[in-house]
C-alpha cells in the first residue's frame, strides 16, 4: 500500500467516492429544485403577459372613445361604449391565452388532442381539379 503525505491510498479512494456520491445527490436535488423555480417563473410570466394584455385593451377602448366623444362631441357614450368594449376584448384575449377559450378556426374543444392529418380523410377534389 502506497502512501502520499500520509494519507493511505484507499483511505483517499473511500473519501473521493464519498464525496462524490454526495456531489451527485445534492446536484439531483438541485435539478428538481430548478424546474420548480422554472415553473414558477414561468407562471408568473404568463400571468404578467395576461394582465398586461388586458389593461392594454381597457385603456386602448377608452382612449378610442375619448377620441370619438372629443370630435363627434357624443360624451360620455362613446366613452362607456368603447370601454366596455375594450373590457370585454381584454377578458376574451386573456381566456384565449389561457387557453380557456376555443380557438374560432380549430375544430378541436380546449383539452381535446387534435386529430393527425393522416387520419383525416382525403379532400374531395374541386369542380375546377382535374
């Protein structure tokens, strides 16, 4: 058996592995931790876009019936209309960013898998085809 400063060979093998079976589980732990942290920011994100998304639609429906109110002298009804407008446009775009809400152009519900395009059946050809 060899020695260096003392220290026996297996003695520093024993500890080296040691050591780096902790490394390894305290850099797994970490790993879970990350994705916690991605996650959350993550939510905190889309949460920010949401709200934002609304706001910006409130403030851009008063601001067009302020405009309309000022030069059509209508005030306050294009105001209150065109607020209430912007109201209902920014729960719609936060419903569809959650996805709670269908997209108008897909034939597939929220939660429902979309169908493979070779599952669907073939086109029927056009009068103008050959």
């Amino acid at each position: 058996m060899k020695e260096k400063d003392g220290i026996p060979d297996r003695d520093l093998e024993k500890r080296f592995q040691s050591l780096s079976h902790r490394l390894n589980e305290r850099r797994g732990s970490e790993k879970g931790d990350e994705t916690k942290r991605t996650d959350v920011k993550s939510g905190f994100a889309g949460a920010t876009r949401m709200s934002s998304e609304f706001i910006a639609a409130v403030l851009v429906g008063a601001a067009i019936g302020y405009f309309l109110d000022k030069f059509a002298g209508s005030a306050p009804w294009g105001m209150i209309v065109f607020l209430l407008l912007g109201f209902v446009a920014g729960v719609l775009n936060v419903l569809r960013s959650s996805g709670e809400l269908a997209d108008p152009y897909s034939a597939v519900w929220p939660g429902e898998k979309r169908a493979e395009t070779e599952d669907l059946p073939a086109a029927a050809p056009d009068d103008d085809e050959e």
